[in-house]
C-alpha cells in the first residue's frame, strides 16, 4: 500500500491518494466470490457452483468490485492515516479512479484535519467570584422537605374541601356535551392547589363536601398537548368520596431523632448547613472553572472544520438516543412528540457542539503550552477506578487498551490545565 498526502485549499484539510498493490485487490475479489458464490444461479451450473470467471461473464467482470473495494479500502485507509499521523475529524469523501482486476487499486479520499487553536490571554484571566452562601431560609426549606417526607395523611369528615387537602374523586370530562378519552377516573386522589389539573379545576373543588356531586366548568389551555382539546371549553362531573389532609410533624428534638442519627435538632440543621455548605462549594467550584474555560474560548482563534461540529453532533444526538430508550422512547418517537424534524434537533445543538470543540481545543493548547503531563501511575489508577464502575476488574484487555488509556490522558491532562487555569486567573 502506498499513500500520497497534499493539502488542499481549504483549511484543516488533506487529500490521500491510496494505491493498493493489484495482487491484494484480486485476492479481495476471490473472497468476496466466495462469500457470494451460493448467490448466483446460472444455467448449466448447480446453485452457486459456477466458477468464477464464468459467474463475471455471465454478470460482468466488475461485479465484484465494489464489494472487493469495501473488503481493503477501509483497512487501506486507516493503515494510511496511522502512518502520516493524522488525526482525522470528518467522514471520507472517497473517489476511485482506478479500479481493474489484474491492476492496482488506486483511490483518494477527502478529510477534515484537527486544528489548532490559537491561544490568546490564558494567564491571569479576569473573573468573579462565585460564592454561595448557606441561609436559615435554605435550612428550612430542607426541613420541610424532610417534614413532608414524613407527614401521615388523616381523614376529614366533618369540613368541606379546603386548600391543601387530598381529595379522593371521581371525574369524567364532556366537551361539546361528548366524553373525550381520557378525561375519566375513579378514585383519583389530587392534592389541592398542586395545579396538577387544568387551570380552575382545583379551585372549584374546594368547598365540596363528602359525597357531593357538582359540575365543574373550565377551559382547556390554548397550548395544551392535545390539539383536540386546545382551547376548548370543558365541564367535568366531579363527586368527592373521600378528604384527607397531611399531618406534618413538629419540629422538635423527637424528629430529629426520628429522621436522623442526631438526638437534638440543633444538631440536625448543623448537619444540614455542613452538606449544604459542601454542595455549595462544588457548585462555585464547577461555575468557575466555567466562567474560566469560557473566558479562555473569548481569547482563542480557530477554523473548525465542519465535519468536526457534524461528528460532534452526532455523538450528542447518540447520548439523547440512549437516554430515550431508558424512558422506553426512541428517538424518532421522541421528535414526533416535540414537533421537530432531526434536521431541526440537529440545528438546535450545533451551538452546543461549537462551544463543546472549541472548549476541548482551548484546553489541548493549554495542556500543550504549559507541557502539561499525565503520570503513568495517575492513567493506571484512573484505569482501575474506570474498570471497577464497569465491573471490568479482572479484564486485562481492557487495562491494556490504547484507546481507553489515551482517553483517560486526554482527560486527566484536561483536568489539570483547568486547575491551573484557575489557579492563575484574577478572581475579583
């Protein structure tokens, strides 16, 4: 295999003119014959034994071709990208201009390069600071939630319907005086004033009492989801079987107890404030590195190519992919349901994906400037701490993986061109 590489007038782009020796593509075409043998049905011939000089001149000498091509071309190519170290951030555009049996295989294929960004001010970078600090409002806010997590429902028999009660109810909706699907059920318990129900349903619960019936008349949002009911007016017969009301506990010493491993409640919003003040100082954490990253992306200059943003895109769309089908959705499904064409899904993300790229180019440059290193020990135990979430402990393939090994570099390097971002940025 031979490879001849030019650049080409675009930026961040090259041309590869890849020859594959003539004996190599014909044994190529002899095993795609053989793999397809069983296929072809001449006359004179039992099903897939004729030979195959006869099956190419029954068909043509080029039916196997293109099928031969595929078979050596993808090997070729990487062979040849791996030799002119090239790192490569878009699909092929592949033109074959020379395809025989008997003669060499010669094809050229156009691809997008990885740029280089060109850093600008990375040192002393100005910010904010990012505090947050922990109020008694934040501490009673988690108490409360703690108190609904332990709240007891008790029943209501002598009182209509009130706010913040749990009415047990029966429904069914009418538009235009016929039931719509949907609209009807048994039993339902609805928290009043949750707003889980259409705008002035809940309202017109209150005040109804144990085993009354009542017609209640609203309207359907102009945005609701169901285009039938959008707009429309609606009257749902509503009977209440049932009022429950939360009982929530006092906050006192006997709660603490009873929802902690603490004996006073001092005690507990002590903990309470530590935890929060913790997750504080992560989020400040994370929101500086971002304003840093950011501001550094502000000072860089950089051609990306458009394949990088397509393949990038690509992948976001991969991972939304995946996350749907944990939901039980697939991803067609899911932009039916939303109104959207994958042409619009993927123009919504490509500003994402820029700042993604440019982002990761940013901190390469960092990590290549400062000569920012990762330790062979920092990869291993990185390795091994990856191989235990994957429950890969004992499989050594995977420890001795090249590809897995430079992406825990790439990541740890990037890392600590962060901290080092941060540590030398003006923070105001």
């Amino acid at each position: 295999m031979n490879c001849k590489v030019e650049k080409t007038k675009n930026a961040n782009e090259v041309k590869l003119e890849i020859t594959v020796d003539a004996e190599k593509f014909d044994e190529a075409i002899k095993k795609v014959y053989f793999k397809s043998a069983k296929y072809f049905n001449i006359p004179g011939f039992r099903k897939g034994k004729a030979p195959m000089q006869i099956v190419e001149k029954y068909y043509g000498k080029e039916i196997f071709y293109e099928d031969a091509f595929n078979e050596v071309a993808e090997e070729a190519l990487e062979e040849a990208i791996k030799e002119n170290k090239l790192e490569i951030v878009s699909r092929p555009d592949i033109d074959v201009t020379q395809i025989e049996k008997g003669k060499d295989l010669i094809f050229t294929a156009v691809m997008q390069t990885k740029p280089e960004a060109e850093l600008g001010k990375y040192k002393g970078i100005e910010i904010k600071k990012i505090e947050y600090n922990v109020t008694d409002e934040d501490i009673n806010h988690e108490l409360g939630h703690m108190q609904e997590h332990n709240s007891r429902l008790i029943t209501i028999e002598d009182r209509p319907v009130e706010k913040g009660d749990i009415a047990t109810i029966d429904f069914e909706g009418f538009v235009d005086g016929k039931a719509f699907e949907g609209g009807k059920a048994e039993g339902h318990d609805l928290e009043i004033g949750s707003n889980t129900f259409i705008p002035g349903f809940e309202d017109q619960v209150i005040g109804m009492k144990i085993d009354e019936e009542k017609d209640i008349n609203v309207k359907f949002p102009e945005e609701y989801f169901s285009k039938d009911l959008a707009g429309k007016d609606a009257t749902f017969k509503v009977k209440v079987h049932e009022i429950k009301k939360k009982e929530l506990p006092e906050l006192d010493d006997e709660f603490a107890k009873d929802v902690s491993e603490f004996d006073t409640l001092k005690e507990l919003k002590k903990d309470i404030k530590e935890k929060q003040e913790k997750q504080n100082e992560e989020r400040a954490k994370y929101e500086t590195q971002d304003a840093v990253i950011k501001a550094l992306c502000e000072n860089i200059k950089v051609d990306i190519p458009s394949g990088m943003i397509e393949m990038e895109i690509d992948n976001m769309m991969k991972d939304i992919e995946q996350r749907l089908s944990y939901q039980g959705l697939k991803l067609d499904q899911y932009l039916q349901m939303m109104g959207k064409s994958m042409e619009d899904a993927r123009k919504e993300y490509e500003p994402q994906a820029l700042d993604a790229i440019k982002s990761r180019l940013a901190l390469e440059a960092v990590v290549k400037a400062e000569k920012i290193e990762a330790s062979d020990k920092e990869i291993e135990e990185k390795m091994k701490e990856m191989a235990k979430n994957y429950g890969k402990e004992n499989d050594e393939e995977f420890m001795k993986n090249e590809n897995v090994r430079n992406y825990i570099k790439q990541g740890l390097e990037s890392e600590k061109a962060i901290d080092f971002l941060v540590e030398n940025a003006k923070i105001k």
